[in-house]
C-alpha cells in the first residue's frame, strides 16, 4: 500500500467571508470548519503524514485554542505564504521521505464522504494523479464587464474541480519546482501537474463537497451535515467525541 501525505491549506485572508473568524476556523455545528475536512483522513491506514497550512499571523491562536486536536491527530503545522501555491510549498517542503504519494485538500470542504476520499486515492495510485470533480451541468456564458453576454459556452466535456487532489510526489514536486514558469493564471493544482504533461484522471465527485466562501455556504455546509446519516449505534467511535462533551470549548 503506498503511503500518502495530506496538505489541508487554511492560511487564505477569507475576504469574502465577511466575519470575525476565518472561514477554516468558522464553527460548523459544534466543530471547527477545518476539523471536519482533516478528520476525514486522519484515520486512514495509508495517510502518514498530514500537514496544516496557517498564516504566521494565526498560528498563536490556532495552536493555543486547538492545541489538544494537534496532538491527539498529530497534526504538524506549515507556514502559510501570500499565495495559495507558496502555502502548499512549505508543506511539501516537510514531506517525510517514505510518502509516494500527495493529496491537496482544501481545509473549508467539510462535507467530504470517507468513500470519496478511498475512491479518489484509489485513482490516483492507480493512475498516477486524480481528483474529484463534476461534469458542468448547467449552460455556461461568457460576460463582458458590463454585464452583458458575449457568448454561450458548449458545456460538453467541462468538469468543475473539487478537491482532494492526489499525485504522486514526484510529479507534484516536479511541478511546484517548475511553477514559476507558468505565470499567475494557476487555480489549482491539477494545473501544474497538467502543465508537465502528465495525465491527470477525473473522479465522481459529489454536489454537497461543497467548498466554503459566504457565510451562505456554512449555512448549507451546517444543512449538508444535518442530512447525513448518522452512525449506528455499535460503529466505530468518533475520536472528536472528547470535543462534543466539552461542548466545544477549547477543542472547536
């Protein structure tokens, strides 16, 4: 079984969230937002490394009011740069040698399913790069800045991304050494990967592996979560458990 590594990115400004807390650390019925996306993978036999990315500006008070979930998960904590590909950077900069390969998980896509998650790993050891997406559903148009349509864009073969993303750290590597050569116009890491010529596959992603950005996303995230179906009695016990009869304080 090959040994994989997961970057969760969470030093983003969250601009457009428009509230006292930043998106990853937003509470989401009872628990942070980045607790839920990390607590899908920890568990995994594979995963044996997993790395956090947080602004040198938060890391106080990440670590002081998480303190507890870093240990019980060692979790171990990158810095974060002014842009999303110089936070994931940091972290791969910390690899353990033995990881083959490398997921990307955005830290605010906290309605991920743990069979996702196996099927996109599967993928990608498979293949070599995978990630999960959706085939664009609705009919996509091109707007000027006046708000007017310039275009209708054929929707045949147009997939929106979600994340994880998974690679072989060869390749990730490979590619973040070669960024520079790109330009800023990169969205995702895929891209990189792409930009080196490797083949990267696509997996049945979901609809509610929605990625938090307005305070209206938490709100359906919170509805998401609520749906779920909850764990029958007898099954495995959620390690967070501690944290629900703490009410949340302290270990959100």
């Amino acid at each position: 079984m090959a040994s994989i590594a997961v970057i969760f990115p969470a030093a983003g400004r969250s601009s457009r969230f428009k509230d006292k807390e930043k998106k990853p650390f937003a509470t989401l019925d009872g628990r942070a937002v980045w607790l839920r996306c990390v607590e899908f993978f920890i568990n995994r036999s594979e995963v044996k490394q997993s790395i956090i990315v947080v602004a040198p500006d938060d890391q106080d008070m990440f670590r002081r009011r998480y303190g507890a979930n870093l240990a019980f998960m060692d979790l171990q904590i990158a810095n974060g740069g002014a842009e999303r590909f110089e936070s994931v950077a940091n972290a791969l900069a910390m690899l353990k040698p033995e990881i083959d390969f490398v997921a990307v998980h955005d830290a605010v896509r906290p309605c991920l399913t743990e069979s996702l998650v196996g099927a996109v790993f599967a993928k990608a050891q498979e293949k070599g790069a995978a990630l999960l997406a959706l085939p664009v559903q609705d009919t996509l148009k091109n707007v000027d800045p006046k708000n007017q349509v310039t275009a209708t864009v054929p929707r045949k073969g147009l997939w929106l991304a979600q994340t994880p993303q998974v690679f072989r750290r060869d390749w990730l590597e490979e590619a973040y050494a070669k960024r520079g050569q790109l330009g800023k116009d990169i969205t995702d890491d895929a891209q990189l990967v792409e930009a080196l010529g490797k083949p990267v596959h696509v997996v049945d992603g979901s609809s509610t592996n929605i990625k938090i950005t307005s305070r209206a996303d938490l709100a359906l995230a919170d509805a998401i979560i609520k749906a779920a179906p909850k764990p029958k009695p007898g099954g495995p016990m959620n390690p967070f458990a501690e944290e629900e009869m703490w009410g949340g304080k302290g270990l959100r």
